[in-house]
C-alpha cells in the first residue's frame, strides 16, 4: 500500500460525511447503482462502488477501501462473507464500521429502475429498524 493511499483514508477535506463503500462482485451494477442512490437521495454521504472479484473489477476491494468506509453495505451475503473472510482483523461489529448486506441477486443492469427501487426500499427498512443512520 501506497502511503499517499494510506494518508487519504483520514484526509480531513473529505468532510465530516459518512463514507460508504457499496460493493457487489465486479463492481459495474449492483454496488455503483447502490452508491448512486445514496448520492442522489442522502447529501451528507461519500459512496464508492467497488468489486469483490480481482479478475473482473474495475475497483477491486482492498484494505484501504474497507478502513477508509464508514459503512460497508453490500449487494449479497456472499459480498459481506468474502469481506468477514479477507479482512477478518477489521472491526465489523454496528457501532464502528457495519457490514450491511441488502440481498438484492445479480439479474438487474446498471441503474435500472427496479433496482433503484429495491435499493431505495431496502436502505429506508434498515433506517427504520435503527440500523443505518443517514442525512
């Protein structure tokens, strides 16, 4: 790791807004739609969209990625069990950095209506329930 990449994980001009890592496994659909959203619907949020699978992500997830985030919520229980497994010295638990997982399947394209939808029902339930906190 880079020290320059390193440094901006605690780069204070990012502001104080809740940094979010969408993941899904190539990070082209799922988890790009999902940062789009939370961009669109939420003013206080810094999304970025990445992939779980180093042969076809265009970002792959790594270690800064994951320290950098704030929140990891993810496209599949596979996404969050491939985070759990690689990154297993990190603190996942609710209250410092949780791992959320919306179970939407792999058979929508990039920001389809639908999935707009799914997601936006999704991020409100979990709102609703106290999981997630976001202006």
């Amino acid at each position: 790791m880079s020290m320059n990449r390193l440094w901006n994980i605690r780069n204070p001009h990012q502001g104080p807004h809740t940094k979010i890592l969408a993941v899904c496994s190539a990070g082209l659909l799922r988890s790009p739609t999902i940062a789009k959203v939370l961009t669109k619907d939420f003013e206080k949020v810094n999304c970025r969209a990445v992939g779980i699978s180093s042969e076809y992500a265009l970002i792959p997830i790594d270690e800064v990625l994951v320290q950098w985030a704030n929140v990891i919520i993810c496209a599949d229980k596979d996404h969050a069990d491939f985070i759990e497994e690689n990154f297993n010295e990190i603190d996942f638990s609710a209250d410092v950095r949780p791992l959320i997982t919306l179970g939407i399947p792999d058979a929508f394209s990039f920001s389809q209506p639908r999935l707009e939808t799914i997601i936006r029902e999704k991020i409100k339930t979990l709102q609703e329930d106290g999981v997630l906190t976001l202006e």
